[in-house]
C-alpha cells in the first residue's frame, strides 16, 4: 500500500525567506525571560499548565501571520493581565 501525500504543515517547503526577520527589542526579551517567571511564581503544575495552553492558542491562532509582532503583543497582554 502506497503512503499518500500528505498536506501537513510540517511537511511544507523548507524555504525560509531570509529578509523576513523577527528583531526582538529588549522589552520583549524581557517579557520571556522575566515577566512571565515572575507571573507564574508560585504556580501549582495544574496554573502552569493552563497558562502555558492558554499562550499556545495565541500561538496556533497566529502560526499564518508572517508579522509576529501582534502574536507577541497577545503574549504580554496575557502575561500582563497575570501581574495585576
């Protein structure tokens, strides 16, 4: 039985088109690498867990859009709505 040709994302062409580039600015490198620690600290797993889905749907929702900036927007809006 032969293997049918497959559509999945994964499997799409591996171009990658150089002059697309994501410059990540210092607040947004902030924003991964302390705000969302500090807004998950003292999490239970069950916390962490829903937090973690709740940025992968921003994510998948986004996965189409070549401009990142509005899915990293999203990310620190959630993130953000947490510190309050």
């Amino acid at each position: 039985m032969e293997e049918s040709q497959s559509d999945s994302e994964s499997e799409v062409s591996s171009y990658v088109d150089k002059n697309r580039e994501l410059v990540l600015t210092h607040d947004i490198d902030i924003l991964f690498g302390e705000k969302m620690v500090s807004a998950t600290h003292g999490y239970t797993i069950e916390k962490l867990e829903h937090f973690v889905a709740r940025l992968m749907e921003i994510i998948w929702e986004d996965r189409s859009q070549w401009d990142k900036m509005s899915t990293i927007a999203k990310l620190k809006t959630v993130t953000e709505g947490l510190l309050i």
